[in-house]
C-alpha cells in the first residue's frame, strides 16, 4: 500500500467512526438518535451543580463487598494487566512473549488476540454457579468489566460491532453475568474503563525501532482497524482523565452512545468509572451520569438506586468516590468504596502462582477496615481466558464465606461508630496480615449494639484487651450483655483504667475474624468520651 492510498484509507475510516457515533440506534434509547438529547428524563441534569443531589443509595451502603471480574482479551495474553498496550512496546515481557508465541505485531496484532478469546467454559450455567459462589462468599453485587482499556465490548454491542464478545465468543457475556446475578437475587454492576483507550492504544501505531523489522509498521497503523485502535492521537499518556484530550470530539460521542446501550441495556444498580468524570466534565461524561441516575429513578418508582463509582475526589459529591489499591483513612462522612485483587495484577497472570494469592483472612481484615471507616470492598477475581477460576480462588472464597455466614451481622447493614477501631492503619495498599490486637468497630444502624471485631484469634480462653471502652472513655455500667457471633454463651469480661478485657471462649469459631457484640441496657450506646489520658 502506498503512502496516499494508505492515507485514504485512514480519511475514510475516521469518517466511518464519525458516523457510527451519530447513526446506530441505542438498544432502547427515545429521542432521534442524536448525541445529547437521549438522555433519561427526570431529576438530574448533565451538570455538576444538579448530579450534587446525588446521595448513596442504602442498599450499597448496606452490601460492603462486591465481586469485580476483569476478564476478555487481555487474559488471553497473560503477561500483563495492559497486554494490549504493552505487547507493541518493543522489548517489554508482553512483547517478547507475543513474538515468540502468535507473531510479530505487525503481522499478529491485539485484533486477533480478541479472535482468540472464546471463553470456552463460560455459559448460562457457569455464570450461575460462579454468582452463587460469590453470594455464599459474602458478596452483595457483582461486577463484571464491560469494556476495559482495550476498546472490546464483553456484550452484544452496537456501536462496536467487530470487536465486542458476541463475535468472538457467540455469547452475550454481560448479559449472562446479569441473569445469574438476578436470579441470586444479588445487584448488578458493570464496569467501564474505555475512555481513554485513544491514548492507551497510542502504541499501536508505532514500529520497532531496532531489529529486522525496524520501522515495519503495527498493526494498529492500519486504517482497517481504526474502530479498535484509532487514530495517531498527539497523547499517549495512561493516566486518569485529568484533561479532556483522551482523543477526537467523535469518539467522545461514540463512548457517549457505547455506554447509554450499555446501560439501557443491562440497567445495573452500579456503574464503575476507571478515572474520574470522563472527558472531564465535558458533554459525555455528565451526560452518562445524568442518563444512570435518571434511568434509575425511572425504573425504581422515583427512588434513585444506582451508585456511580468514579475515582479522584470530586467535589461536590457527584458518586461515590473510589480508591484503587488504596483505603481512605480516618473517619469519613461521604460513603467510599476501595477496590483491590486478589493476585498482583488485575487480569489473570499465566506465570502467577494461585496459591500465593491473597488469603481469606487477609481479605476479611480489609473488609472490616473498610467498613468499620464507611467504605465498601470490590474485590477482583481473575478469570482464566475459558471462564474459570483456578482452584485457590475458589477455596479463598469458600473460606471467605465460613466467616461472613458467621460474622455478617457485624458487617452487613452496619454504620461506623465514633472511631475505626485499635491497631495499626496499615490496610492501605494491598491486603495486611492481620494481629490479635488489630480491633475494628462497627455498629447497627439503630445505634443500639456495638461490634469489636478482632482481626486474628488471640489463643483459646486468651484476654482481648480492647483500649477504647476502659474506664473513664466509656460508661461499662450500660454494658448488658458481651457476647460472640458463632460462638455460646456470654463471655466474661471487666473494665479498668487500661482496657475493657473479654476473656475469649476456649474454642474459635469457625471464622478469619471474631466479632465481640455489645448489648446495653441504654437505649443506645454510651457515648465515647474524650481520652484525656492516652492509652
């Protein structure tokens, strides 16, 4: 192909692109198809000062752990997160590990990667028993990735039409995901990280700058294929959309209309941003959370249900706001929500071991932290590119679930209390192994009953020592009864001026955390007084 056909081709396909964004119906969309008037009608408008009535609706408050997925294309490469970003930077792991395994990526690009994800063992079946194994872990919503950077559709998706799950697998795959999770009686969640595949795919279209084929152009220079990598865009940074240069005013409209099918679609309850408001507070990206929480009103009597999930802090609180990797410190009125995998990447790693993936224990730690400050765990699990979990994922979640069955009542429909708990802060990234004298505190949303979750059993008939309710901070005298969930009888415990101390049964539960329960004689819990002594 010569330089001026070539160049054609790209006028052509980008004028494709333009067209789609404007001309496709959405999947139950009103209105004439246009850009910004299908918006749901009702109480939010696409601007800051009106998506600030949002308020967090009781059921997400009320779930705390939800089940994230990254799954499609990436997993297919198993080398890293961003396979396909890092499979065209010459002489990266996922460059040498593509070279030698499908091609060079001028010949062998990331379009037939996606050619090659089938998800095998994925089907209406599978999806049912994979939610009914996240339910009995202790989840309360599931959410799967829609589309991640990757610019693949994992539904039957209109405006993507070569590159979405239907082609390459023949299943719906988000349409299952959402069946399951309905008949389980669970809410629904999608997760989107599209918007700034522009700068994300920028790899594509470069060449090797060394070697026999040096200045051989990828596959992502082809025209052909501009509707999965687009265009030469002057950014190619990765980072949240900060800015609203993630690519040309056309694909800001294709992501527009790619999402409202997407949420016409599925109507989920959540919707997960990677980066904060897309585009940056420009057209789309308020636009999509006004069509959501509209939507949501429409399909709930007036009652708004959905939760938008979207990282950096925007101020005022337009959604919730989420933490990657991270935990939000202290005490917080806003509710929040952290997200965190189970293994070191968020796709599954073909060189991970399973087996060193984070313990149950750990998981549950971070989930009573996160609770016990007013904040929600997503926790992701890596599919396997057929649709299946390798055998210590599913044991870490059955062992998840011997413990929130136990303990859920001190999880589950729960507030914080005045403060967090004992112990170091130290959940922040990753998971911590947790101590005997980590302590996290949370409380009926009546105020009438106090939990002291311990993080590790201290030792049969051992004494927790719990510093906060001692003497002169808290009046023991309203204490009426100190109780164990999963465990017999009520527990023998005193105050003095260091601590109050339970005395533990001689046997644990069977639970990774021991949830001590408060009742009072009072008609709420005392008040914590001022620490005028330290600790």
């Amino acid at each position: 192909m010569n330089a001026r056909s070539f160049k054609v081709r790209r006028v052509v396909a980008f004028l494709l692109m333009a067209w789609l964004a404007v001309a496709l119906p959405a999947c139950s969309a009103s209105g004439s198809g246009g850009w910004t008037n299908n918006i749901a009608e009702g109480p939010f408008k696409p601007t800051i000062e009106s998506l600030a009535q949002y308020q967090t609706p009781e059921w997400f408050m009320d779930a705390k752990l939800g089940i994230f997925m990254h799954w499609g294309p990436c997993a297919v490469g198993g080398t890293h997160g961003w396979y396909g970003r890092t499979m065209y930077q010459e002489g990266s792991a996922s460059y040498k590990f593509h070279v030698e395994h499908f091609g060079h990526p001028s010949k062998f690009g990331y379009k037939d990667i996606c050619k090659l994800f089938k998800a095998e063992k994925f089907d209406e079946a599978q999806a049912d028993a994979l939610v009914k194994l996240y339910k009995k872990a202790g989840a309360r919503y599931i959410v799967p990735v829609a589309v991640h950077h990757d610019n693949f559709d994992m539904w039957d998706s209109k405006y993507q039409p070569r590159w979405n799950a239907k082609v390459t697998t023949g299943k719906d795959i988000i349409g299952l995901w959402k069946k399951a999770t309905d008949a389980n009686g669970l809410r629904f969640g999608v997760a989107s990280h599209v918007a700034r595949s522009y700068r994300w795919f920028q790899t594509a279209h470069g060449a090797d700058k060394k070697g026999p084929l040096a200045g051989v152009p990828y596959d992502g220079q082809d025209p052909e294929f501009s509707d999965l990598y687009g265009v030469p865009w002057r950014d190619s940074s990765t980072g949240y959309e900060r800015t609203s240069d993630v690519g040309p005013i056309e694909w800001e409209k294709h992501f527009e209309l790619r999402m409202r099918d997407l949420l016409d679609c599925y109507q989920p309850d959540f919707y997960y941003v990677d980066g904060g408001i897309p585009f940056h507070q420009h057209p789309a990206g308020l636009n999509i959370l006004a069509h959501l929480y509209n939507s949501s009103v429409a399909h709930h009597n007036g009652k708004l249900e959905a939760v938008a999930a979207i990282k950096l802090d925007n101020k005022p609180t337009v959604a919730v706001t989420d933490y990657e990797f991270a935990t939000k410190g202290g005490m917080h009125k806003d509710y929040w929500q952290s997200d965190k995998s189970i293994n070191r990447e968020w796709f599954w790693m073909r060189t991970d071991d399973p087996e060193k993936y984070t313990k149950a224990k750990q998981i549950i730690a971070t989930l009573m932290d996160n609770v016990s400050r007013n904040g929600n765990l997503l926790l992701n699990l890596p599919l396997r590119p057929d649709g299946t979990f390798a055998e210590p994922v599913i044991r870490t979640l059955e062992e998840m679930g011997q413990c929130t069955s136990t303990i859920g009542e001190a999880i589950y429909a729960t507030r914080p209390w005045e403060v967090f708990g004992e112990g170091p802060t130290d959940f922040n990234k990753g998971f911590a192994m947790p101590k005997p004298t980590d302590i996290r505190f949370t409380r009926d949303k009546a105020g009438r009953i106090l939990y002291a979750t311990v993080l590790d059993w201290p030792g049969n008939g051992a004494t927790v020592a719990v510093t906060t309710l001692k003497s002169g901070r808290f009046d023991a005298s309203a204490i009426a009864t100190v109780t164990m969930l999963g465990a017999p009888g009520e527990l023998v415990w005193k105050q003095d001026d260091q601590a109050l101390k339970v005395t533990m049964p001689n046997s644990a539960p069977g639970a990774d955390a021991y949830a001590l329960k408060f009742t009072f004689k009072t008609p709420s819990i005392p008040t914590l007084q001022p620490d005028t002594h330290g600790k």
